[in-house]
C-alpha cells in the first residue's frame, strides 16, 4: 500500500497515456514490449464501459433502460455488473455514494459531457431534490434483469470508471503475464508483479499535471488508489460555484470542505467508493476514515493536509518520472 515512499531508482516500463472518458487514461506495464496490446486493452474495455453506462450518450444501454423506466429489462453482463457495484457500494456507505443521484445532478446543470458543461453557465432550477435511494432499484444478478423505477435517473459515474479500471488492470496482467498500472483520471488499479519499491503515483488536482510538476508522490504495491476532489470539476449555476459530488440527502453537491481526499484499499472500486465518501462527510470524515484504517490523505480548502492509516507524511519528492498522477478530477464514467 502507499506505506512507504517511491524509491530514487527508476526502472523501465511501458507507458501509454491519451483522453478518454472525459479524462486522462494511463497505462503502464512492467514489461515494455507488451504495451501496444495493454493499451488496446484498456481502449477495448473504456468503450464498453461508455457504451453501457454512459449516461449522455442517447444510444447506451443504461440510456436505453431509463426510457422503459418501470419495466424489467435484460441487460447485458457489463451493465449489469455496473449497476450491482454500483448497489454494493451504496449500501456499503449507507447510502452516502448512491447511483440514484442522476435527477439531482441534471437539476445541478450537469446533464453534458464536462467538457463542454464547462464552458457555459448551467441555469438555476427549482431546487435541490434529495436521490430516492437505492433501495428502489430492483437487479437480479444472474439473470442480468433490471428495473429502474419511473422517475428515477441513475448515474453510475461515481463507481463505473473505477469499475473499468479494476477490469481493465486485471485483464491486461492476465492476458500479458505482465504488471500493470491503469490510471483513469484519478482512479488506479494495479495488477501483476509491481517493479522494484512498487508504482510511483503522483498526487495532484489536475490527471493531467505532469510527472516532473507533481509535488506529492507514494508508492504501491497492490489494489487501487482513488482521488476525489471539488476543485477541478466544478462551473457555475447563477452566481454559485458548484462540483459533480453530489450529496445524497439533500440533492445538492456536497460541502466542499475537502478540496482533495485519497485513498488505497484493495480495490480501486473500494477506494473511490471511501475516497468520495469522505468529501460528503465532510467534517466527519477524519472520525469515520480512522475507523477504517486504510490509509489516506484529505487537503482542506485551506491547503492544510491531514495524513491517516499509515500514509506517509508528505515531504519532497524522489527524482525521477512517477509513472502515473492520481487527481482530483472526480468519479465520472461518462465522456
């Protein structure tokens, strides 16, 4: 885990890096000459994901399925592996990540690729409406049937590009023999043998900050590393500045008293679930991260940093390139 700092020696590997997602995909193998087909790999699974989940896509599944809202649909696999994670997750944090949020997030003006929300200002409505739980949405596993209630959008962006980042590391290391990273915006997953002192991930609010600029570097052997911030994904309805990390109980995004949370845990799907967790949390999270014990770092809107579980404290950082840059960018599956 993120225990121990990135080590001064440097050791060659594979690295592709490109936009997609509306983010910044990375991956990088231990054995170089394997990269061309990890690189394939991920490209194959980030647009499967995209084509099951992508809530501004009019052609994808899950848009498919919200227009027979009420109705019992047969899904395929992908899809209904998504929705079950993302179910999972929501009841693993008492509803505090919780896919039922789609509603809100619209009202909050997020209802277009982030790259072009950006650039106009989202119209205020009638007021925040709290997520309807996900509890109503009704999905047998095994028969890959779901049932979406009327009225009840889902946004499965909070646990889907996670989702894709455990699927996509695990099958480039099965298929290449190979370690891998998969970095997705800010969500990495590991797989296979790690090189010598484990992966060098750097720590920055932007995916796109670049190795030599990235002030906070750990290293990792194993599972996933997650960020979540309110810094970098945000644009403005009327006269207030809002983000993507929507508060369940209330319908509006959540208070940003953490501009950037990080997280390592098994998986990265369990990791983004604790890390955006937290910045609904608030001011409680440091209580309720400490129960977890896994290790983080939270950065107050007031640049202060808080370190727990055993992340090491944050001092200069080891020369050389860092192999991928974990951000703030957010939980988003949709491009």
């Amino acid at each position: 885990m993120s225990g121990t700092k990135v080590p001064g020696e440097t050791t060659a590997i594979g690295l592709r890096e490109y936009s997609a997602l509306g983010t910044t995909a990375v991956v990088a193998t231990t054995d170089p000459d394997v990269i061309e087909s990890a690189s394939a790999i991920l490209h194959e699974e980030l647009m499967a994901i995209d084509r099951a989940c992508s809530r501004f896509r009019l052609d994808s599944e899950i848009s498919g399925v919200l227009r027979q809202a009420g109705s019992t649909v047969e899904v395929s696999p992908l899809l209904s592996e998504a929705v079950e994670t993302a179910l999972r997750v929501a009841q693993d944090t008492d509803g505090t990540v919780d896919p039922t949020v789609g509603a809100a997030v619209i009202d909050l003006g997020y209802d277009q690729d982030f790259a072009d929300l950006r650039y106009r200002l989202a119209p205020v409505g009638s007021g925040p409406r709290p997520a309807p739980g996900w509890e109503c949405v009704e999905l047998d596993p095994v028969r890959h049937r779901l049932r979406v209630p009327f009225g009840v959008l889902l946004d499965l962006g909070a646990t889907a590009k996670a989702l894709a980042a455990d699927r996509a590391a695990s099958r480039i290391a099965a298929a290449t023999g190979s370690g891998v990273l998969v970095n997705l915006g800010g969500d990495v997953s590991l797989a296979g043998s790690p090189p010598p002192g484990g992966w060098a991930i750097g720590i920055a609010l932007e995916s796109s900050t670049a190795p030599r600029d990235t002030r906070v570097v750990v290293a990792i052997r194993e599972g996933g590393l997650a960020s979540s911030g309110t810094a970098v994904r945000t644009w403005l309805q009327g006269d207030r500045r809002v983000h993507h990390i929507i508060d369940p109980a209330t319908g509006d995004t959540a208070e940003s008293w953490w501009r950037l949370v990080s997280v390592t845990a098994p998986s990265c799907v369990e990791a983004n679930a604790v890390s955006t967790s937290a910045i609904v949390w608030g001011p409680l999270a440091i209580e309720r991260l400490s129960a977890k014990g896994l290790p983080c770092r939270l950065v107050g809107e007031d640049g202060s940093v808080v370190v727990l579980g055993g992340w090491p404290a944050d001092g200069p950082p080891p020369p050389g390139d860092t192999a991928a840059t974990a951000n703030g960018a957010g939980p988003t599956a949709e491009r």
